[in-house]
C-alpha cells in the first residue's frame, strides 16, 4: 500500500533562518507530488506541484522553493524564513485521479 | 480556470441529525469531485468521491450527489456521530489535472 511521510512534524525557527522539509512517498511510481500551506483555521493554498524528477510549477511567487531529487522526494525550501511562513505544510501525492495528504509540519517562525 | 466555492463555512447539527455541505464549480469539463474530512492537526483524508459520469455515491453514513447540469455537488452525513466533527473540504478537477479546493466547512455535531 501507498505511505506518505514528512518530516519534521513540528518546527520553530527564527525570521531569516533557512527551511528544508522533505516529503517521501512509497508504494507508487511517478506520482504527482504538491506542496500545500494552510494558514490556522484556513483553507489550503496550493505552493508548487511537480509532474516528474527536476519538474517543478510554482503557483505563488514566495520566499519558498521545491526540489525533487527523486522520483519520489518532494522537498520544500527557504534560504531565508519570514514570519508570514508559519503554518502547516502538507504534502500530497497522486496518481490518476485520486490524491492523498501526508501527514503535515507544522512550521512556526518566530 | 476551475473556480469551487463551498457553504457553509460553519455548521452545527445535534448528534443523530443529518449533515449537508453543498459545492459550485465553474468549469463545465471538471469530471472528478472528492472530499476531504480533516481532524484538528492532521492531514486532510480523502472519504468519498465522485465522478461525472455517477449522479450518486454512497458509502455507509457517507454519500455524494452530483448535478452536472447545475454544477454542483453535495456532501451528505447521516446519523452523525461526534467523530463526525471536523473541517470538510471539497475539490473539483479533470483527471489528472490540479485539484481545486472549496475555503472547507468546519462541521461540529453536539451531544
């Protein structure tokens, strides 16, 4: 069966420290992969979404960026954080029609 | 590009009553539209979906309609259950295309 992780499930980190969160899907192949923030209490806002390797659409102009290095590795970057990127990233794959959420890290920039 | 929009933003129903959580979307050649139940510091779960080609689904207390002609689709909860309680969201898209999610219902049911 398909599992989907990420890590860290919380973190704090000071304004202008640097972000990396990876996202790792198993029991797939070539899956589309997508970043979602959600603000508290809020809907989900799409980040960036990938349809393969080194293959990546964003869809907000932002202090983020994303990575996929693998097949099945999505990771999710800042050099520099800002207070507006607190929230909860999730992490989600798809095959056909079908999408799944991971579990999410909640990220607080202090 | 696809537009969902979904009401209510809140809904409170007593435990045993039923639930109903209505979305409207814009592009007329969207044919897949699933829902999510999230609980408080998780992941959005996908519980039920539906696709254009089915005006009805069901799944024990669950079930969604869908009326292509209107371009809306419902969310139906019988016998509710606390456990019910959450936030919902829906999301409407082609096959393999992005998903485009409803702002969510946060749904309490009360003892």
């Amino acid at each position: 069966s398909q599992t989907i992780h990420q890590w860290p499930a919380t973190l704090v980190q000071p304004v202008g420290s640097p972000l990396s969160l990876e996202c790792t899907v198993e029991g797939t192949s070539n899956p589309n992969l997508y970043w979602y923030r959600q603000a508290a209490g809020r809907g989900l806002q799409l980040l960036f979404y990938s349809v393969g390797i080194g293959q990546i659409s964003s869809e907000v102009p932002q202090n983020l960026s994303a990575s996929r290095p693998q097949d099945r590795q999505f990771i999710l970057s800042s050099k520099k954080l800002l207070l507006s990127d607190s929230g909860f990233y999730l992490c989600a794959w798809r095959v056909v029609s079908e999408q799944f959420f991971g579990p999410g890290t909640r990220l607080t920039v202090l | 590009g696809e537009n969902v929009e979904q009401h209510p933003s809140t809904l409170s129903v007593q435990e045993g009553d039923s639930a109903v959580i209505k979305c409207t979307y814009s592009d007329s050649a969207s044919n897949y539209f699933p829902w999510y139940k999230q609980e408080l510091g998780k992941g959005p779960q996908l519980i039920i979906d539906i696709r254009s080609n089915v005006g009805e689904k069901k799944d024990q207390r669950i079930a969604v309609t869908l009326n292509k002609t209107a371009k809306h689709f419902s969310l139906h909860i019988t016998e509710t259950q606390p456990e019910d309680s959450a936030v919902y969201f829906c999301a409407a898209s082609k096959v393999a295309q992005k998903l485009v999610f409803g702002q969510g219902t946060r749904l309490t049911i009360n003892p």
